[in-house]
C-alpha cells in the first residue's frame, strides 16, 4: 500500500536534533509512555496462562517469524517499499533456527499408544506420494501427534522438528536434510499465507534430499491453492484402551468397567490430550478407595461439584474459604500471595458476617502444604521474574487448572451475599503496589465479567475506569482487554461506546484497552481502529487524552506476531479524509519506531517484517510519509535516532536499515533530509558519529565519498 508522498520540507527547514524535551515530554507524556509501555508488559507477564491460552498465545507473546540476517548475508526474499528485492549472498539455508531431532525412543513410546483416527491412513497415502502434507483441524485436536507418527510410519530414518519461527517464504531453506520434518502449527495470516508455490518449492527441494514434510495448521482461510488433509482426532475410549493395553494388558477391559471410566468417557467429547491425561492416571489405578477416588475427581463436572461443595459445606470454615477464593486469584503465582491477601478476604467476610465483631486473624496455623492438600492444589519451587531478574519462589496452583475460572464463577453467581466483601477486596488489591496483584485483580475481575457482565461493571469496572488517578484506569482497561479474551459478552461494544463517552475517564480507560486488546486479538484490530479513529475525528480531546490515544494506537505495534496485519491497517488510514486520522496514524507510527527496548519494532522487521512483501511495503510507506510531513518530521528523524542506535548493537537490525534506506528517498529532498541528519548524529556514548550512520550514507551516496 502506498500514498503520494507528501509536500516535504526542505532539509534547511528541519530543525536541528535536540535533545528529548518536547513539549509533551515536560507535561509528563513521555513518563506516560514508558507507563503505557510497562502497564503493558505487566498484564503479558502476570495474567494466569490460561487466560492469554485462550488468545492464542502460548509461549513467548513477542513472537513471529525470525531469520538469519548478519554478517552482511541475507537468506530469503527482503521486499522494500512495495518492489521485491533478491539478495543471495552465500547459500539460502544460512538461516539459523532452532530446531533438531526428535529423539528416537519419543517416537517408539508415542507409536505403541497412538490410534489413527479416521484419515490417518489416506493422509499417510498422500504424504508417500506428495512428500509434503498440510494437516489442519480444531484447536487442541492432536494434529502435531498424528503429524509425528506419519514421518514416524513411513520409516523415515530420523524426524525432524522445524522451528515454529519459520515462514513460508523461508520454508524450503530449512529442508536440508533426509527423512521426516515437522512444522508445528505454522502461524498463518493475510500477510504471511501458506501459497501452493511455497509448498512445490519445499516438494522439490524432499525429491532432492530424499525428505518429507507435515505442516501443521489450525483450520484457516490462510491456505492459498494448498488443500490439507483435514485431521479428526480418535474417539476418547480408543485412546484409553490404547493406553491400558499397552501398561495394562489383561485387566483393561475390567478398568474400562469402573464406574468413574464410563462416567468420564460418556460426558461429552474429550480432546486427545485430555483423554491421554486420564488414561495415564488410569494405567496407575491399584484398586484402593483412594485411586477410586482419584478416577472421580478428573473431569469438568467434578471440577464443579468440587468448588460448590467447597463454598456450602457448613464444615468448611470462613477463613478456608477466603484461602481458596485467593488461591483462584492467584493460581500460578508465589503461595504468599495467595495466603496473605486470603486473610484480607477473611477480614471482609467477618466484617460482613459478623459486623458486631472486630475481625481476627489466627498468627499461627496450618502448613502450606497442609491447606494446599485440602485445597486440592500442589506447590513447588520456580523462578519468578522480577524486575531485578528471576527470582526462586514457591508456587501454588490447583490441580484442575480449571478450578479457578469455576470457584470464582461460583461463588459470584452462586453466593451473591458474598458480592459485597469480595467486591472490596478486589478494590483493594487494585491499589497494591506490587504489579501481579494488581494484574490478578483486573484478571479475577474479567472472570466474574464473563459470569456476570453487567455487575462487574457496575460494581467494578466502572468505578476504575472513572477515576481521576492513572492507576485504577489501567486496571479497568486490563479487565476488559482479558474479559474480551474470554469471550465475555458484549465487551467489544462497549468499548466502541466508551471511546466516544461524555466522560473523559470512560474514553482513555476505552482507548487504552483496545491498544492493549489488539495485538491479543489481531482479529480485531479492524474494529479497534475504527474506534480510536472516531475518537481523533471527534479532535476534541484534551491533550493529556490525545496523548493516550497515540500511546495505545502505538501499543498495536509493540507486541505479537501479527505487527503486518497492524502495519497494514495504519497505513490505511493514510487515505482517510480527516487530518485528525491521518495524523493519528503517523504519532503512532512514529511513537512506536521510537522504542529501544527488547522485542520492540525495529527488532520485529529485521527479523520478519522485511521478508514479507505487504509488510514492508507498509512500513516503508509510513517512514516515507512521516519524514516528508513537516508536523512529524522532527519526531521521525528522531526516530530514526532509535532505529540507528540498535543498528550499532545488532548486525541483523544494520543490514535491515541499509536495504531500508533506498525505499525512504523518491526526492531529491527525502535525500539531502536524511543526508543532513545523518552527518549530524551523534553517539550518546563518545559524542561521535556511528559508524552506521556512515556507513548509512555510503548507501545515500554510492559514488561519493562520505565526508
């Protein structure tokens, strides 16, 4: 995508590099954006896993395609402002990924209880005669095992597990080698397809090393002239009974008879791994009451019986109960937290049951390990990240990682008495000074949306997102950013409402949601542009609102593998025929260049961005324009500061910046801009100029020496 450039500045009208004191800067905007920037790391990095699992995300959020550039050799296709360009410096397989072999014995273990599923053998037909094989299916639906297993079947020498960082464009490079590779659950998106043309370039390059291939993808309209093979994962009994035959033997039929097997294999469908978990703890089963008792307790519906037993049993005393309410809260994370503030909890309870009595808190009690035992939960040691580093601390979580979502699901709709003292605990864990309290909080308060959205806004949520001080407002944005994670209803239209809401409150706390939201859900980042952009067309903003506007529309771009898709909708905006959109767009542009940190944009596109075509272009498009509009040319060039600086830290970052460079000049004075500013920049270090800088201006001016 691409726009006329704009009337650009002559260089001598650029004013000069200063140093970072802007007028927002000295009203503290700059100390807001570094805040908008840790508020968000705080929420990817305390929120309970299975909350982000449901986005999508698991392990690193700061993910996407990485490749090799360094050294001044490029492997892939590098595409520059809308024109593809080819380098081939040294051979296409200089990537570096991580990616190895899967160890022999894993393979024969896995083969022994593996069960085919319906397609499994015309898929291992098609894999013999293609040699590559896309394998799509539903979430959590066993694709990757039944991937394994059919390199496994073929009798491949050895299997190989590709990196997930690979792209399509980079897919043949990593096919180096005989017998069977798998890609897992390859990302797929309008920018970055699965194309035919990729997979008869990866089907050449198997004939030529005598390979095969399994792709793995989830079901998506991504695949472009591929036509996948279509996985149906087995029943749940034939994973049982492949599993008791194997460890088993001669007694499976007689465990398949017992009371707790039928109930759990008749209630509804289990996905494969949840079959697998419960066949293993089966194949342990000694015929004592209490292994008995084991087999009940695995499943949803003991889950629930579990946590409305716990919250009715007249047995279960008042300060047990605050203990498990905060163990929900704070599943995952450090045991003291969950024990501490569940004693906060036990004050407001006793406030509430016994208002007459001042409340009381045993000093002494029971051992960790004994409450976590009756809690049903489990506790070790493990490193916990602070802002110092890890940090070795005792964990404690539930055994049914479900537990949580269904206590706090039950005791908000099952024992709305509780509501008020449950209410103020969770107001006060929003004001602790410790940031994974205050994520649990907001993540506690966006379980309770998804039970119950009306009253969690109104006794919640509203009361954060109306508030005068920073804080609470970051708090009401993160609990609708993960309400609208876990699917809470209508979240989404609220948020629309709010951006435009009388309140000025209601509309930051709306705004910085959705720059929070969206690189969750890229999904919605339609949705969420079209709101921030009614928002700047309405241009009646205070300037503290207009710089969280900017901050979050920049928050698109800070994290996720899906900055193409956000690139691209920004340089939509381009076109639009209000300026107050236009320059939205460019302010976040820019804002987010303007990030030196880890992960950050210009890491992003020397890594991924610069192989995939849309997204470069895009990128190089909303450089161009933002250097050639007199309004953002200071705080671009400024920018462009940040992204010559971690050129000197970063081979990768240096090469991506000097193929950049052309697609930013299509003037003489995009040239002698860029050229001006170069030769003036300074190291904050030594006070000298960078040798990237130079070596920036050799690709200026090729025929020129640099003076």
């Amino acid at each position: 995508m691409s726009v006329p450039p704009p009337s650009a500045p002559a260089p001598e009208d650029v004013q000069p590099a200063e140093p970072r004191t802007d007028p927002e800067a000295a009203d503290g905007t700059e100390e807001r954006t570094q805040e908008a920037r840790a508020a968000q790391r705080e929420l990817f990095s305390h929120t309970p896993a299975f909350i982000l699992d449901n986005a999508g995300f698991g392990g690193s959020l700061v993910g996407g395609s990485q490749h090799g550039v360094s050294g001044g050799e490029v492997a892939g296709d590098v595409f520059l402002g809308g024109k593809t360009e080819i380098h081939h410096h040294g051979p296409a397989a200089t990537t570096a990924y991580a990616s190895g072999e899967i160890p022999r014995g894993d393979l024969d273990a896995l083969d022994a209880v593996f069960v085919e599923g319906p397609v499994f053998t015309s898929a291992l037909a098609r894999l013999r005669e293609e040699r590559v094989l896309v394998l799509a299916g539903a979430h959590a639906g066993g694709r990757y095992t039944a991937a394994c297993m059919l390199l496994h079947r073929l009798g491949v020498p050895a299997v190989h597990a590709l990196s997930s960082e690979t792209s399509p464009s980079s897919l043949t490079a990593q096919l180096s080698s005989p017998g069977g590779h798998v890609l897992r659950d390859l990302p797929l998106s309008r920018n970055r397809p699965l194309r035919n043309t990729h997979l008869y370039a990866a089907r050449d390059q198997l004939k030529k090393v005598d390979g095969y291939l399994v792709v793995t993808v989830e079901n998506s309209p991504f695949l472009i002239g591929a036509t996948p093979a279509v996985w149906e994962p087995p029943e749940a009994t034939a994973v049982v009974r492949a599993h008791l035959n194997v460890h088993r033997g001669t007694d499976a039929e007689e465990l398949l008879s017992l009371a707790p097997v039928r109930d759990f294999l008749s209630r509804g469908h289990h996905h494969p791994a949840e079959a697998t978990r419960f066949a293993r703890q089966l194949t342990g089963y000694d015929g004592s009451e209490q292994a008995l008792a084991h087999l009940s307790d695995f499943g949803q519906a003991a889950v629930e019986e579990q946590c409305r037993g716990w919250l009715s049993d007249p047995e279960t005393t008042l300060r047990d109960k605050a203990f498990l309410i905060s163990l929900a809260v704070f599943d995952q994370a450090p045991y003291v937290l969950a024990a501490e503030l569940a004693d906060k909890l036990y004050v407001h309870f006793q406030r509430l049951q016994h208002p007459e009595q001042p409340p009381e808190i045993p000093v002494f009690g029971l051992s960790a390990e004994t409450r976590l035992e009756r809690a049903r939960a489990e506790g070790k040691v493990r490193n916990e990240e602070t802002e110092w580093g890890p940090v070795p601390q005792f964990t404690a979580h539930f055994r049914k990682e479900d537990t949580p979502r269904v206590l706090l699901t039950e005791v908000w709709n099952g024992h709305p008495s509780a509501r008020p003292a449950l209410v103020a605990w969770l107001k006060e864990l929003a004001g602790d000074g410790r940031p994974v309290v205050r994520t649990r909080a907001a993540a506690a308060t966006a379980l309770l949306a998804r039970a119950d959205l009306p009253s969690a806004v109104a006794l919640l949520i509203d009361g954060w997102a109306v508030s005068k001080f920073f804080g609470p407002r970051v708090t009401a944005a993160n609990a609708l950013t993960l309400a609208q994670i876990l699917d809470a209803p209508v979240v989404l239209r609220l948020l629309t409402q709010w951006c435009t809401d009388p309140h000025w409150a209601r509309r930051w706390t709306a705004i910085r949601a959705f720059g929070l939201l969206t690189p969750l859900r890229p999904d919605l980042v339609g949705p969420a542009l079209s709101a921030l952009a009614a928002r700047a067309r309405a241009d009646s903003s205070s300037k503290a609102e207009s710089a969280n506007l900017i901050e979050s529309t920049a928050l698109l771009l800070s994290v996720g593998r899906h900055r193409g898709e956000m690139l691209s909708q920004l340089a939509g905006l381009l076109h639009h025929d209000t300026p107050a959109v236009r320059a939205l767009a460019l302010n976040a542009f820019v804002r987010a260049c303007d990030n030196p940190e880890d992960g950050a944009l210009v890491e992003w596109y020397a890594d991924t961005g610069m192989y995939e075509a849309d997204s470069a272009g895009d990128l190089a498009t909303l450089w161009r324009t933002a250097l050639g509009d007199r309004t953002h040319t200071r705080a671009a060039l400024n920018a462009l500061h940040t992204w010559v600086y971690a050129a000197e830290r970063s081979a990768d970052v240096a090469t991506a910046l000097e193929l950049l460079l052309p697609a930013l000049v299509v003037t003489a004075d995009d040239q002698k801009r860029l050229s001006h500013e170069l030769r003036g920049l300074r190291s904050p270090d030594d006070g000298l100029r960078p040798p990237t800088a130079d070596r920036l201006l050799a690709v200026l001016h090729p025929k020129a020496n640099t003076p």
